[in-house]
C-alpha cells in the first residue's frame, strides 16, 4: 500500500506516505492527526467521521482544504458526487471519494475520466472490447487494496471504515 501510495503521491516523503496509508487502513485515528484534532477542539458539534477522516487526509497530503464536484456538474449530471483534497492542481494525484469508494488520482483526470465513460456509453461504445486502450481510463479504487493492507484490524476500525465513509 505504501509503495503504491508513494509511486502515485511523488511529493510526499516516506514517512508521509506510511502514515497516509495507516489513515487508509485504520491503524492511525484522523483524531491522532494534529491538525483534525486542532479542527475538532475548534467545533461548536464534533464533525462526522466522514468529515474527520478526509480532515486528516487533507492534513497529512499537505493540501488545501475538502472540497466538493456535485454529480450533476459533471458530464451528463448522473453521476456521485466528488469530494476530494485539494491538493492545488487538478491534476496532481490526490484522495477522492466518490460515492464508497476512494481513489488517488487528480479530480481533474477523474472528471475527464468519468465524461469520457458516460459519452462512450451514449455512443455504444465499449472500451473492454476494443484493441486499444481509453487514453483517460477510470482510476481504480483503493477499496480492496485496503481491505487486505488492513486485513483483520479494518474490521475493528469504527471511526472509518468504507461503509461509514459513503457521503
């Protein structure tokens, strides 16, 4: 997990990179994050975990803030909403959350990637079946290369765990 997150985040250390993946796999609480637990003492209610755990990330990715794409403004507007971590450029990779699922990509190419699918399947086109490759492929969601980089201990993560995370 660490090597996937530090071949896809280049602008972060190894030590960034290993407690990155430790937020991703429930071994580390957003909370134990100084500035999520700065956040938290700040709030008039304490945040939801959702709220928390993408705190944390944005604190440890070294972004800009949490931010939001509604569905409906991305292509034909059917689609999950987008939240993600700032991270300056659209294109830099960062942690996005679309619907459960999280993925480390730019929302920017995730944006092109999902418009892309949606004109493909208006079109009848299927990208599995031709003899090249879509130039703006979906990126893969980290879901089940948390499941096993966590293996037993995810199961006893309750402050977020991927079910308590859906928006």
């Amino acid at each position: 997990m660490v090597d996937v997150i530090s071949t896809t985040c280049r602008y972060l250390d190894q030590g960034d990179c290993e407690k990155f993946a430790d937020l991703l796999t429930g071994r580390l609480d957003p909370e134990d994050v100084p500035a999520t637990a700065g956040w938290v003492r700040q709030c008039f209610h304490r945040p939801n975990d959702s709220e928390l755990f993408m705190r944390a990330a944005n604190a440890l990715l070294d972004s800009h803030g949490v931010e939001l794409i509604r569905g409906e403004g991305i292509g034909d507007g059917s689609g999950d909403d987008l939240e993600y971590v700032n991270a300056g450029d659209p294109y830099v990779p960062t942690l996005i959350r679309q619907g459960g699922s999280l993925y480390l990509a730019g929302q920017g190419d995730m944006v092109e990637a999902i418009e892309q699918r949606q004109l493909d399947e208006q079109e009848g086109r299927d990208w599995n079946d031709m003899p090249f490759k879509n130039p703006s492929p979906m990126p893969q969601a980290l879901d089940a290369m948390i499941e096993k980089a966590a293996g037993v201990e995810r199961e006893e993560a309750t402050y977020h765990r991927m079910d308590d995370l859906a928006m």
